[in-house]
C-alpha cells in the first residue's frame, strides 16, 4: 500500500511513524524544510519538498500509484486543492482531507458527490465535541468509547484508593458487581497488562473495560464513580471547538457560560447564540473565574489555542472547588503528563484527526479504529464476514495473536460481552483490544480472512 501524506506537522508526522512500523510505502510532502527534515531524521519514509497542492509535486510523489492522498496540513485550502489535483491526475486513489473550517460543514457531502471528490471528510473538533460530551456523560473517565450507537461502552477509569473493588480478581468481577463487564486491559506504572482472571486491581491502575450501557452506571457506581446530571458549564474559550460546543449545550437546555477575551468574538458569538451567557475577559483570571461563581459549575471546559493558558485554567478550577474539569490540548508530549498534575480528562483536535483516518486506512472491514493508552494500543470495530475461518468456533480457538482481545460481539439488536466460548457468527460486528505491535497482524487477519475478495 502506497500512501502520500500532504501536511508534515503533527498529525502528518504520527500517521506517517505509525505506517511506516507497518511496513507501508510512505511519501510525505511539504514545504516547511525544518519539518520535512525531522520528519526524514526520525521516520523510514521518503520525503519531498514542495507544495501537495501542485500537480508537479503529486506527480513526483507517485500519486498515480498511490492507493491513498492523505491531505492534513493546517489550511483547508491547501487540502482541498491537493485533493482536486489528486482527483484530476489519479481518479483510483482514495482521498481523505481533514476540513475545520465550519463555513465548510454544509458542503462535506457536495466533496464528496462532486469534485473533487473526496471520499473522506475529517473534521476533528466536531469529534472533539463529542468527546466531551462523552466525558460528561461519564464521571472520571479518561476514555470512552461508543458502539452500537452508544449502547456498548467502552470505558478507561483510574482506581482510586480505598476502592472497594481494590485487589479483587478479575473472575470475581461480575458476582461483585451483577452486571456483565470484561476488563480489556490495565496499565499499572505506565506498563500495559492484558490481563487473565487471576489478575487483580490495585489502586493507581488505569482499567479499560467494555460493558452494556444499561449496565454502566452500576459498574461506575462499584468503582466508586458517582453518575451526576450535569446542569451548568462553563467554556473558556470561544474558537470554533467552543463555539460548536455551546451550541450543542443550548440544543440541551443546558445552561452554558462562555469566557472569551476578544471582544470581537464575543460580540459574534453572543449574536449566534440565543440562551448562552457569553463574558468577555481573561479564563485565566482567578478573581474573573471567582465572579462567574465557578464553584457552583458541574463541567469547566478549557478550549483556548493556548496550551499553557487551558491547563492554567483547569487548575485553578479544580483548585476552585469545580468537580470535573476537561482539557484541551494540541501538543502530544503533553498528553503524558497531565495525570501527573491532577489533569485526566484531556481532548486533543489532532488526536481526533488521527483516529478518524486510522478508520479509513485500515484494510479489511473496519469501521471505526482509535488509539488508546498514550498510543500503546488500538481499539478496532470490523464484520466478520462468512468467508472468514474467526466464524463458527469459540473465541479461544480463532487464533487472534498475542496481545489482542475481542472485547465486544454485536449481532443485529443483540450485544454480548464475550468470553473464550463464544461463538462469531457472519455479519457480527466486533470489537477488538490490540497492542499497537499486533495491529498488522490484525490488520491481516481483517484483510484476508474477514472480507471477501
């Protein structure tokens, strides 16, 4: 499989280390020299400098043999026209742009229909908001995931101390809490366990478990996560994230305060929004916060562009008496760090991008891929077609390597949390729980063994 990837920045730079450990043929095109050189210093893939928006540039590429232009760089116009050139010189070759912009939201399918025909849209702070609204349906998560339209949950959560449910073994879970879960991985000192029965949990330990979500709240409720209504929120920041974010929370009845420090902003958000209370000033500003009676918020969400300034504020609102705090961030060697300093709840646009083009770039039938535990692992949702030999035998016989976990079976209107002697029937929608080593190896197994050629 032979890929172009336009945009060297961050986002570029991770897909393009991560296919290239996958053996894939990579070419990444920019025309930031400093970038296409770390990229060169520290990836095994070809580069070339220049424009991905010129005819002249994708040719050298190779675009005619590309399988997939990946169009990421930080202008939507410069994607946009990489994919119309992409589209004139190479038709086959699948396009996947990232789009941010909201003046572009009602054209995605026009994109996609017409020229330049892209078949892939991305738009990673439409999938940020819904993180965060994911965060808040669910109290001390660290990740979550939704499948089946949101009726199987996928769930990372921190013990606390004096959880009642420390040192308990795995196979004692369900009798201790009555509802199915199966826990698909622990990360314990920054090491990942795929666990066995006979592993326990200890406080500290980041769990990931997958359970129904008729059940979920039952289970929090065992890890001593207590479910609460959220009725007040407060935003810092007023950019396009914020902007989609309050208008999701007024379409909630929500009711929504928004911190913005330029006046020329405030003054277009407050004309959009009906019910949303819109103050100019700085987030950061402790006797501002104090004013604004944070105390008395459910949620505070920091979106400014400034990293330092949204972890700045999600400090001094923790600090304030806010009982959960989300975070945005942009720059990937911070996303380590904040559990250190008390900051848990973290959203990342280009995190987002990423997850959303793993799903496209996966081969076999793959419906949804995210990346998990600090990029450790891989959480993929595929059908298990009839021609694939993972049909018709118990789970502990299908040969999934090392390191990987099907986690979740979704047949028609029925969902299973699975155990070795479940059974894959063709058409089930799985779940799986892989190491990022293994991915290949999964990626495979979908291609060869789950779709029909």
């Amino acid at each position: 499989m032979k890929i172009i990837i336009v945009g060297s920045g961050q986002v570029g730079f991770n897909i393009a280390s991560r296919l290239a450990h996958e053996g894939k043929d990579v070419v990444v095109v920019d025309t930031d020299v400093d970038a296409i050189a770390n990229v060169s210093e520290k990836i095994d893939v070809e580069t070339l400098i220049g424009s991905g928006s010129s005819p002249v540039v994708l040719e050298k590429a190779g675009i005619k043999g590309a399988e997939i232009l990946l169009a990421v760089t930080n202008s939507d116009e410069i994607n946009l026209v990489a994919c119309l050139v992409a589209d004139i010189l190479s038709p086959a070759t699948k396009k996947i742009a990232r789009i941010r912009k909201g003046d572009y939201d009602d054209y995605h399918k026009t994109f996609q229909e017409g020229i330049p025909h892209i078949d892939t849209v991305i738009n990673p702070d439409i999938e940020v908001v819904k993180a965060i609204e994911l965060f808040m349906s669910v109290p001390g998560a660290l990740d979550i995931g939704d499948f089946a339209e949101g009726r199987l949950k996928f769930v990372g959560i921190r013990m606390d101390k004096d959880t009642r449910l420390s040192d308990t073994r795995l196979s004692d879970l369900p009798n201790k809490i009555g509802d199915p879960i199966l826990i698909a991985a622990l990360v314990r000192e920054g090491k990942m366990i795929i666990p066995g029965g006979d592993d326990r949990m200890y406080p500290g330990d980041l769990v990931y478990f997958v359970s129904e979500k008729r059940g979920l709240e039952n289970i929090l409720t065992a890890f001593d996560k207590h479910v609460r209504p959220v009725k007040r929120v407060m935003i810092v920041g007023g950019g396009e994230i914020g902007l989609r974010l309050a208008r999701s929370l007024e379409e909630k009845s929500i009711y929504t305060k928004l911190i913005e420090r330029s006046p020329e902003r405030c003054a277009v958000i407050a004309d959009i929004m009906d019910k949303v209370v819109v103050i100019q000033g700085d987030g950061s500003d402790q006797g501002l916060l104090f004013e604004e009676n944070i105390r008395e918020m459910d949620v505070v969400v920091s979106l400014t562009n400034d990293e330092e300034t949204n972890i700045l504020v999600s400090l001094l609102a923790k600090r304030m008496g806010t009982r959960q705090v989300i975070t945005k961030l942009n720059k990937f060697g911070y996303l380590s760090l904040m559990s250190t300093i008390g900051l848990e709840q973290v959203v990342s646009p280009r995190l987002s991008a990423i997850n959303s083009i793993l799903q496209h770039i996966r081969r076999g039938k793959v419906l949804s891929a995210r990346t998990l535990v600090d990029e450790k692992a891989e959480l993929l949702e595929a059908v298990a077609l009839e021609t694939s030999d993972i049909v018709g035998k118990p789970l502990r016989q299908t040969g999934m390597p090392k390191g990987a976990l099907v986690i979740g079976i979704i047949r028609k209107d029925e969902i299973m949390i699975p155990s070795g002697s479940s059974v894959i029937e063709p058409n089930d929608r799985i779940i799986i729980f892989a190491r990022r080593q293994v991915v290949s190896k999964i990626e495979k197994l979908l291609t060869v063994k789950l779709e029909y050629f």
